[in-house]
C-alpha cells in the first residue's frame, strides 16, 4: 500500500504560510488514503466476483482521480526547494528549453500563460520522448488531459487550495511558486527520461 511522503522540510518556505502548507499536505494525504482504501475495495469485489455491479465500475473510474492526485502533488512538492537556485544554464534542461522553445524566456512565458488560464487544475511540463520534444500542457483534473506515454518533468498545481489561503492571486502565486523550483530534481527527471 501506499504512505504518504513526510514534505514538513517545505514548512517556512519563502511565500507561502505554514497553514497553507499543512493544508496542502492534509488534502495530499487524504489522496494516498483514499488510493489504497479504492485498492482495498477493488480487490475485494473482486474477490467476492462483483466486477459487473456499478459500484464496481464507479470505484474503478474514480480511481485515476486519486491516484493521479496523489502522484502529481508528490511531483509538485518534490520540485520545490527553500534553496532555490537559478536553471544552470549549463544543464540538459536548460538547453532543451531553448531548443524547443527558442529561450528559457519563452519556455517561461509559455508556463506562465498556461498557468493563468481560467478554470482550475495543472500546469505540467511534459517531456515526450517519441518526437523529443518539451510542453506546457494544461491538465483540468487529476484523472483528464494526461498525455499518454510522456513523462513529467515540472508541474504547478493551479486549484484554489495551492494559494487562496493565503489571500493570494492567481499570478503572485505563480511567481512565488518560480522562485521556489528546484531545477536540480526537474534536470535530473529530465535525464532520468531522456
């Protein structure tokens, strides 16, 4: 079954409250058990043979909603950092940036746009391999969207519960989240894949 990852080194981080944090981390948590309580339902109907009832079908389908919430707010806390550092420049992401998108600027720019669009969901840098090529995808639910086959390389959770809490904007929030990347780990996904 799954556990639910310890993020309490995030606490104090430079923009965003501690009540926000635990918060966000209390709603986290509630994805890895619910995961493992549809694990633990699925596998009972199934041992019970009631894999043609609704509930059967409907606990499937809702599935995706809490694994995927569950796995993309362990890649959203897993690519921040208190010790923020700038890209190096130097880095294969880096110069990925600036071959699919012509700059790391453009790159930015092109995230940032996603991620004011209206509505409420994630912003994810996607890799896919098969054209080797980098995207900013907007992703409106947890289990929706996803682009099959391409890997995650930085994500930025744009429901309410993110920023809201703290009475922030939209595009405060998104500025406070870029300074707090941690270019090492979505350089070292993106090798990792590559």
């Amino acid at each position: 079954m799954y556990e639910a990852k310890n993020y309490d080194h995030l606490l104090g981080i430079n923009g965003l409250s501690e009540n926000l944090m635990k918060n966000h981390f209390t709603l986290y948590q509630g994805y890895v058990t619910n995961t493992n309580k549809l694990i633990e339902s699925l596998m009972a109907m199934l041992q019970e043979g009631k894999t043609g009832l609704p509930e059967f079908a409907e606990l499937k389908r809702r599935f995706g909603w809490e694994f995927n919430g569950m796995r993309l707010h362990e890649y959203f806390f897993g690519a921040m950092t208190k010790d923020f550092k700038e890209l190096d420049k130097n880095s294969e992401l880096s110069k990925k940036f600036v071959k699919d998108f012509g700059s790391f600027e453009n790159w930015l720019n092109d995230f940032k746009a996603t991620a004011t669009m209206r509505g409420i969901g994630w912003v994810i840098t996607y890799y896919d391999k098969e054209i080797d090529h980098l995207m900013n995808v907007w992703i409106n639910e947890h289990d929706v969207g996803h682009l099959a086959g391409a890997s995650l390389i930085l994500n930025l959770d744009v429901f309410e519960h993110a920023f809201m809490l703290d009475g922030l904007k939209r595009p405060d929030y998104i500025e406070i989240f870029l300074k707090l990347i941690a270019w090492e780990e979505a350089n070292k996904r993106f090798l990792e894949i590559k």
